[in-house]
C-alpha cells in the first residue's frame, strides 16, 4: 500500500552557495569474532545499566520514517528545512520545548540541532547523522522514489535506507524516551546536518558547534548489521576509521598543432602513460587496531584463500603472500592500503589537431595517519614526468582513527545482543566519506552504529529502488533506546 504523506511545508532557504560530489559509500563485509568477544563481554558487565521504560512503538517508527520520505532533500530542491520544521514539530509534540530545537538555514539547506539537557556534569555526547538524500528521477523508478510504498515486507523509497531510516528511528526514539519522563545523566544534542550526500558545509558546522561533546554516535549507514539467506542477523559493523577521500588532477600542455604533422611528446600520449603508471601502482600495506580486527572477524568468517590471506596479514602485515592475494581481491585491497585509481580523462580540441591539453583525474581513498599532500607527492614520484602537473582537486579532512573505546563498545555490544542475541560488534573502517570525518577532526571521536539489518542483496541505497526490511523497524528502535539510555547515564 501506499503511505500518504503530509504536503511539505513552505521553504524557506536562499539558493545554494557552493557545488560537489559526495564519494560512493563501499560496502563492508559483516561478521563475528571469536577473540574479540572476552574483552566485549567483560566491557558489557563492567559498563551495566538499567533499562528505561520501552522502545518506541513499530507504528510510530514507521509513519515517521513514511511521511519523511515524502520530502524531496536532494539538493537544489530546497526541501531540508520543510523536513527539519517536520522533525521538530514531532519532538515538541513529544514534550520538547521548542526553544531546545534549533533549525539554522546553511543556504538553500540547513541544520536541525536538538539540545537535551542532562542532570550530571560528565560530557555531552552527540548523535549525528544527515536529512539530505541523493538524486532520483521517477521515470527510473518501478514506484514514485519520494511517495513511501509498501510492498512484499518492503518499504521503498529514495533515503528509506540512507539516512531517513536511522534519523526516524532515533527521533522516534527520543520522543518516547521524553514522553516516558526519562532523565539524561548527561546532555544529549542531536545534529542533523542539510548536505551529507554533497557539499558537507553543515556538519562542518555542527561538528565545530559540538566540539565539547565526549563521543559522537553516527547514525548514518556507516555501520550496520548484516542478514543471512534467511534473514537471521550474521553480525554487526562498527565503523571506527574512515579513509580520506581525495581527487588529483594530472594535466599535460603543449602547443599542439596539424594532425597531419605529428610531433613528440604527445600530450595524451604522455597522460595515458602516467595514467598506466598510476594504475599498476600499489601503495605500501598499512594496518591499525580496526582493520587488524575486521580483517580477522571476516577472515575467520569467510576462510577459503582469502579469509585466510586476511588472518595472516592482522597477524602479519609483512607477509608477502598475504598482501599478494588480497591485493588481487577489488574487495580487500582498500582495506590494507591507499588506493589510487584514474578514473576519468579529457584531452584535445579536434579530430585533426595534436592535442594542445589533457587532463586525468585520479581518485584516491588514503589510509588513515597519511596525509592528502604526502599522497599527491606519491603521485608525482609514481608518474616520473615533469611534464605532468599533479594538483589537490578536491579532498575531505583527513583524520585518525577513533579509539575503541571500553564504553563505548560495551553500550553497542549491549544494544546490539537486545535486538539481535549472540551478533558481537567488530570494528570497521569505511572507504570514505561521510559528516564523521568532520567531528573527527575537532577530536570528538565518532562511530557509526546504524541500528539497520539487511540482506546484501537489499542495499540499495543510492541506486534504484531503494528499500528497507519492514522487519529491520523494531529490533532497530530496540537497539537505540539501549545505546541511548547507556550513553546517557
């Protein structure tokens, strides 16, 4: 069936400031680790806590999450603030004041902050995520992409998944947690920021906004849970590192002149062989705490070649047959190195003139602890040709990994076993990029611990038909009125 949903409310932002792209989220594997779980399991006992009232209810959940999809956040639409005004009047009916809601405009977007006052004095924790979603033309779509449809256990519809699933979930959740008269022993603030999937300027703002805060909790779908063939949960993905997402642009000039009379060099020509030359390259291994416990959760998981090949290398990063066939795995290789990719090229002016100009651009998901420029500066040294001018083009911050911290990973473990017994959290790191970059930077360590269980086969988030498992609603809000409640004593 389909959910109607309320008309938006009017816009009121000013036009776009500024343009970009937001990378291509790159799946994680999901799993269980066995040496993992004594440290996890002590944290939990160590860490106890009562719980508080109930989750919210599935009905609720779900008509936030419907009525959300409704609002058209792509960007250059103008529809974020109408979706904040939304979420707002959701948490005053809640018992909110109005006053501890602020909706800030960010040019045609905006930010939703949530401020929720605790009674103790430890450090506030901040639970981010964002309201915009990616493009999508109905004339693609089996269904109207911004109409929420139900269908065979299914609700469809553009940011149902990314991020609209986990916003809804934890609004729902506050909102009952407030009707329930739940006290925080510390401050809460939620941040919703406008441009997640585009510029990234408002969780730029919000993260320099929440710089007192102790932990961020990302609600975005960096993080998650994994289904089997049926449907059973097979474990849960903690994202504790991100790599940096940078672009390079390699261009070659010359004069050019007649097709009919060549001469050398030939700017392609040169730009194709520093392109080959970026392509057969391969960045030296780098391991941290969280890929050296993701790789051993997946290589114990998966076996085979490969799982084995990711066990020796946590074990030991140096050897050679290890990093050879995970290197040859388009699956592994991110997770063990910088990778480098030429990804597109331009060049030349007309069929029958030598190409005064090409261009190439190089995508780059850098490893954390190394920096943009020490990257470009590979390159240059990679491609061996001055002739090629090696430029930044386009980065996201760079930052370390989040330390796994005790509390935590036992508020996770312990929210996660409440919806789903027997799934232990393993530590990831994500290609890159997401808003955990922007609190990273200011020293708030981020984790992202989306509450969203699916089949690998049902992600598609970004692409056509996005959908969600009706099914993923409540153990979802089961595991965010435990993380939350935890969290906040």
């Amino acid at each position: 069936m389909t959910i109607a949903a309320p008309p938006p409310t009017p816009c009121r932002s000013s036009p776009k400031r500024c343009s970009g792209t937001s990378p291509a989220r790159r799946a994680r594997p999901f799993a269980s680790v066995s040496d993992l779980r004594p440290i996890v399991l002590a944290a939990v006992l160590a860490a106890a806590a009562p719980a508080h009232g109930a989750p919210a209810t599935v009905a609720d959940a779900r008509a936030l999450l419907a009525r959300g999809v409704a609002f058209d956040t792509v960007k250059g639409r103008g529809k974020v603030p109408a979706y904040a005004d939304f979420l707002k009047s959701q948490l005053v009916a809640a018992g909110f004041a109005p006053a501890d809601i602020r909706i800030t405009p960010v040019g045609e977007t905006a930010n939703l902050h949530l401020a929720w006052k605790g009674n103790g004095t430890r450090p506030p924790i901040a639970i981010t995520g964002h309201m915009d979603v990616v493009e999508a033309d109905p004339k693609d779509w089996a269904r109207d992409p911004f109409t929420a449809t139900e269908d065979g256990g299914y609700l469809f519809g553009r940011g149902v998944g990314d991020n609209k699933f986990d916003v809804s979930m934890v609004v729902a959740t506050l909102a009952a947690m407030k009707r329930e008269g739940f006290r925080p022993n510390r401050d809460i603030h939620l941040f919703l920021s406008g441009d997640e999937e585009t510029d990234g300027l408002t969780a730029e703002k919000q993260a320099a906004e929440a710089k007192a805060a102790g932990v961020a909790l990302m609600l975005n779908s960096d993080g998650g849970g994994g289904l089997d063939a049926g449907g059973a949960a097979s474990g849960y993905s903690l994202s504790a590192a991100e790599k940096t997402y940078a672009d390079y642009r390699l261009t070659v000039t010359n004069p050019g002149g007649h097709s009919s009379r060549p001469t050398s060099p030939n700017a392609i020509a040169q730009l194709a062989a520093a392109a080959s030359r970026v392509d057969a390259y391969r960045f030296a291994p780098q391991i941290n705490e969280i890929t050296r416990a993701s790789l051993t959760a997946e290589g114990q998981k998966q076996g085979g070649a490969i799982g084995n090949a990711m066990v020796a290398f946590a074990r030991n990063p140096g050897d050679a047959a290890a990093i050879a066939t995970l290197r040859a795995d388009p699956a592994s290789i991110g997770q063990i190195a910088t990778t480098c990719v030429p990804t597109m090229m331009t060049g030349g002016h007309a069929p029958n003139a030598l190409p005064q100009k090409a261009a190439l651009t190089v995508n780059c998901r850098i490893f954390p602890g190394t920096s943009v420029e020490a990257t470009r500066k590979t390159i240059e040294t990679i491609v061996a040709d001055p002739a090629v001018k090696v430029e930044t083009a386009q980065e996201w911050v760079s930052t370390p990994a989040s330390p796994l911290r005790p509390d935590v990973m036992a508020a996770v473990t312990r929210a996660v076993a409440a919806a789903h017994p027997g799934i232990v959290p393993v530590p990831a790191m994500d290609a890159g990029a997401s808003d955990s970059v922007y609190y990273r930077a200011v020293g708030i360590p981020s984790y992202g611990v989306s509450a969203l269980f699916m089949k690998p086969e049902d992600q598609f988030a970004h692409g056509l038909n996005e959908r969600i498992p009706l099914a993923a609603i409540a153990p979802a809000l089961t595991q965010w009125h435990s993380l939350i409640t935890a969290m906040a004593q």
